[in-house]
C-alpha cells in the first residue's frame, strides 16, 4: 500500500510542473481582454421648434462572472439630454430590435434616434448611396433618454474570454444578459429612479416580455413604467407553419386580407370602400368560420369545403380552386407567390406593400423578400457611417447587422421539462403588469405585415393573464417596419411619445 501511495505521490509531483507549464502557455497564447472602449461626444439639435442639447454615449460595456471575469461585451449608444437637474423626472428607455441576431440600427437609424435615413414611402426600393442622414423630428429625445442595445452576437457586441456565443443565445440566456446591461447601465449613470420603459421591435418584443420578468421579478427587481411592443411576436405558435399547427393560419388570415385589398385584389364595394370594417369581418371570419372549418378538417363535406373556399377568396383575394386545393391552409409564404402571380410579381414579407421581380413564376415562394433588400442597404450604410463618422467609434471589427449565427444556436426552451412546446412569454408579461399596478403596455402593429401578423398579437394579449385595460393597441398603413413611411413614422413617434408621458 505504501508503495503505490509513493508512486502516486511521484507521479503528481512529476507531472505538476507539466501541468502548470501547460497552463502557463496556454495563458499565455490567450490575447489579452482589452479594456472596454467608450466614445462620447456633444451635440444640439432642433426638435419641435426647440433646442435640445444631448451627450452621445457610443461604447461597450463589460458583463462578468462570478469570478468577476467579463465574459461579453455589450455595445450600446446612449443620448442623455443635458440640463436635466431630476434624474426622477426623466425617463429612460432602452431599445432594441429583434431577429434574434439582429443589432438595434432600425430603430436607432429609422425611429427614435436623434438621426435618420431617408426612405421611400411608397414602398419601392431606396437604390444606391448615397443615402439622406437627416436630424430625426420623430426622435424621442424630448421626453426621454435613450439606450440603444445591439445584444451579443450583434452589433460590435461579443462574447469574451472562455464565454461563448451560445450561452447568450437562447430566450432566457439573452433576457438575462441584457436585464445585468440595464442594471449596469442604471449604477453607472445613476439612474436607478428614473422612470423606465423598454421599446422591442419584432423579436425584440419577445425580449422585452422577458425582461419583464428577468427585472421585476425577484427582490433585487427593477420596476417598469412602460413596456412598447413594436410588430409583436409573443406566442409562436401564432407565427409558425408547421403540420398541424392552425393557429398560426387564423392568425395571419387578417393581414393576408389586408394585403389583398391594397393591392386592389379585393371587391371593396362589398364593404363600402371601408377599410376599417373590411378588417373586422376578417377577424371575426378568421375566429368564427375559419378556425372550425380548420379542426373539422376531412370531416367537411365537399360542399362545405368550396363555399369556405369562396368566401375566403373573396377576403384573400386569391382563387378559391388554389384555397381547396390547400385544404384552406394558405401558408403566408405561398401566399406571397400566389397573389399577385399573374400580375408578374410577389410581396414582402416584412411589408406587404412592396413588390418583388422573380426570374420565373411558378415556384411556390418568392425568390427573396423585396421589402427586405429595398431598404436594408440605406440602414447598414447609415448605421456605419453615423457610429465612425459622426460618434467616432473607431472599431474596425465588422458592425454585424443581422447574422444567421445566433438564431441558428438559440435556445428556445423556457424550462427544464424537456417537453416540446412553442414560446409564449405573453404570461410573463401578464404577470408583469398584474404584480406592478402602473405597467402599462402598447402594441404598435402594422397592417402589411407578415412577418409578425397584428392579429397573432392581438390573439396573445387578450389572454394569458394580460390586464387588457392597461394596454392601448395603436395601428399603421404600412408593414413590420411602420416608420419607413414618413406620415406613418411620424405617427408612432407622436403614439410612443403620448405613452411615455402618460406613464410617468
């Protein structure tokens, strides 16, 4: 026994310094962690007629470990207005936008920042550079601070030291990095009794009604004022086509609609050339008719399946012989393909309003989304051009603007169960505003939208718990993207800007 108690003694003794050589090198090879970069500037613009003088906070901000070793760095762009002498009589926002796997550049560069990039609003593609950057009158800067987020994986963000991307990507994992940023951002700036409001837009809403949770709950909660939905996605079994699933069809049957009748596909006399009252019966037809129609399933009869058929056809504006041929499942991709086909062309996703040139038609989906490369362009080079130029952020790492990385590795579970399920954190949300009496929520939804379907929102709020009378719903003749129509961007600043007031 002595013997291998030697031997083993011996070998622990020779091999420590192996070990440790090996570690040093290893340490060794391993680039050092910069220090995290900051760059700050003044600035005045004229909003509404008014001065408004604001610092621009353009850098990273570090996350750590238990161990107190930073593990990600967060890119953000703060405007904080000067003069202010109550941080509590000022509220604060943070922003972002969804993907996952997007960076914050389309609210930033087309909403509430103090700039903007000038895009058509009629739907048609912005061509080539260059772009118009003009001082944004839509900025939110008059009645609120504002933090715009690029989450890890986005942006200039980036995991660091032996973190990696996947342990921020997931539902949770991403809601909890950036509740640590907010808590961060409120020590650092002293702001911790500010009024404060988070604004999502598309993924970013999911985000958003998880941060609910991540920062009220618990007792080191941060309370909320306002949370601001912009083209919601709360519940995903609303927004996915897949084999048995129908409630995603019922919800996107309104904005199919929609879309049909601004491209005139529809009889508008049937309703008296109003849009309003076209909208409602599509709804009630989508909850009344459609949704049984689509649990009876073969058990209809014939007949029954062509006059559904033709009455769909009417709202959609599509055949009805193509809607039975679907088994009334119009799959909203192929929808897009279908409906102005024999016109030479099919819609956007993001926006129903655009139009897209396919080399052939008879493909089941388009080619690609013409409301998506229409306007991509003006922002990327916006956002670039802006941060280096203007802000003087010096990085010469890639601003990633929307990358398949994080999407592709996120973790969509919310628990431990192992039971598949779709998401849905409209619960979170819902409890949210039922433990925190003054949190009010507004959805802002476009019509065209078929990327996040304002009826698929509608169906996720008024249930789950919400406290329905403490969310205002604020509607716009456009798509996913509502502010790149300049009368419409101008009318969810004037909503948002109403609701921010209201909520403190």
């Amino acid at each position: 026994m002595f013997r291998g108690w030697l031997v083993a003694l011996c070998l622990v003794l020779f091999s420590a310094p192996a070990f440790a050589e090996e570690a040093a090198k290893e340490a060794k090879d391993k680039p050092p962690i910069p220090d995290a970069k900051v760059f700050s500037s003044e600035h005045s613009m004229k909003l509404d007629g008014e001065t408004i003088k604001y610092s621009a906070t353009a850098g990273e901000t570090y996350l750590y470990n238990e161990k107190d070793e930073p593990t990600a760095s967060i890119f953000s762009t703060s405007y904080i207005r000067e003069g202010v002498s109550d941080a509590t009589s000022r509220p604060v926002t943070f922003v972002f936008n969804g993907g996952p796997g997007s960076a914050s550049l389309w609210l930033h560069m087309g909403a509430f920042g103090p700039k903007r990039v000038v895009t058509p609003s009629d739907a048609t593609g912005v061509g080539a550079p260059p772009y118009a950057i003009v001082d944004n009158q839509n900025s939110l800067l008059d009645v609120t601070d504002l933090v715009f987020i690029d989450p890890v994986g986005t942006g200039y963000s980036r995991p660091l030291g032996d973190a990696k991307g996947k342990d921020f990507y997931g539902v949770n994992e991403d809601a909890e990095s950036i509740a640590e940023f907010i808590r961060l951002w409120l020590t650092k700036n002293q702001r911790w009794n500010s009024p404060k409001f988070l604004a999502g837009e598309s993924y970013g809403t999911t985000r958003a009604a998880a941060l609910t949770e991540k920062l009220q709950g618990g007792w080191n909660g941060i309370g909320l004022n306002g949370v601001i939905l912009m083209s919601a996605i709360l519940d995903f079994q609303t927004g996915v086509f897949a084999p048995g699933n129908d409630t995603s069809l019922i919800a996107y049957f309104p904005t199919e609609a929609a879309i049909a009748w601004y491209h005139g596909k529809v009889d508008k006399a049937k309703w008296n050339n109003d849009f309003q009252a076209f909208l409602t019966d599509a709804r009630t037809y989508a909850t009344d008719t459609l949704a049984p129609a689509l649990i009876r399933g073969s058990t209809l009869t014939p007949a029954q399946q062509s006059q559904i058929a033709a009455d769909m056809s009417g709202y959609l504006g599509v055949s009805a012989e193509w809607i039975g041929e679907a088994k009334l499942r119009v799959d909203a991709t192929r929808f897009r393909k279908e409906l102005l086909r024999r016109d030479g062309y099919t819609v956007g996703r993001f926006d129903g309003r655009y139009k897209g040139i396919d080399s052939e038609g008879t493909s089941d989906s388009p080619e690609n989304d013409p409301s998506g490369y229409g306007m991509d362009v003006a922002y990327v080079a916006a956002i670039n051009d802006y941060l280096t130029r203007e802000l003087g952020v010096d990085f010469t790492r890639r601003y990633k603007v929307l990358t398949g990385e994080p999407g592709a590795k996120w973790n969509w579970s919310l628990n431990e169960s192992g039971w598949p399920e779709y998401v849905n954190v409209t619960p979170w949300l819902g409890k949210g505003m039922r433990e925190n009496p003054d949190l009010k929520v507004l959805l802002a939804a476009g019509w065209y939208d078929l990327a996040t379907p304002f009826f698929g929102a509608e169906m996720a709020l008024h249930k789950n718990g919400v406290v329905l009378d403490r969310i205002t719903f604020d509607y716009y003749d456009a798509g996913h993207m509502m502010y790149l129509s300049q009368a419409e961007g101008t009318k969810l600043s004037d909503d948002v800007r109403a609701f921010i007031k209201a909520g403190h």
